[in-house]
C-alpha cells in the first residue's frame, strides 16, 4: 500500500527544510523508512511474497545510498534523522 498524501505531507513538514520540500535527502530517508517499516510488516504475515522481499531490499539500499550522502554533506542533519527515525549507524 503506498503512502497517501496527507501521511507524505506530514512527513515532509516534519523532516523537510521548508513548506513543500519533498526532495531534500532528510525527507526521501523518512518515506523510505515508513515504506520499509509498511513491507516488513507485510513480510511477517506473508511469508512466501518473495517479490516484496526483493523491493523491500531495493529500498534498504536506496535508504542507505541517501543515508552515506547526508553524513557527508551534513553530519549534524543526519544525526538528527537517524536518532528521530530510530535508525542504527553502523
């Protein structure tokens, strides 16, 4: 199930650097997150869904692509976004 809009809006207010801001890295991490948290879920009932598995895998890779260039850029942002999101640095 994909995000609705109100949920991605309130997302990009929260993480984002201004009113519509959807494509700075802070708020791309927080999509993936709650698409990754939605799939995981999904994945403990459905077992056998290999094909959500492999989409569940594209997008820890993706968030993990996004999460290594904000260290970079803005080491300060990305621990904040990762202490808010709850998200492991290795």
């Amino acid at each position: 199930m994909a995000l609705d809009s109100a949920k991605k809006s309130e997302i990009a207010k929260q993480f984002g650097r201004g009113e519509n801001d959807t494509g700075s890295p802070e708020v791309q991490i927080a999509l993936l997150s709650n698409r990754i948290t939605y799939l995981t879920e999904h994945l403990k009932t459905n077992k056998k869904d290999h094909s959500s598995r492999l989409g569940l895998l594209k997008l820890v890779g993706q968030r993990k692509r996004l999460m290594r260039y904000l260290k970079r850029k803005d080491y300060e942002k990305y621990m904040e976004v990762i202490k808010t999101l709850g998200i492991r640095d290795r």
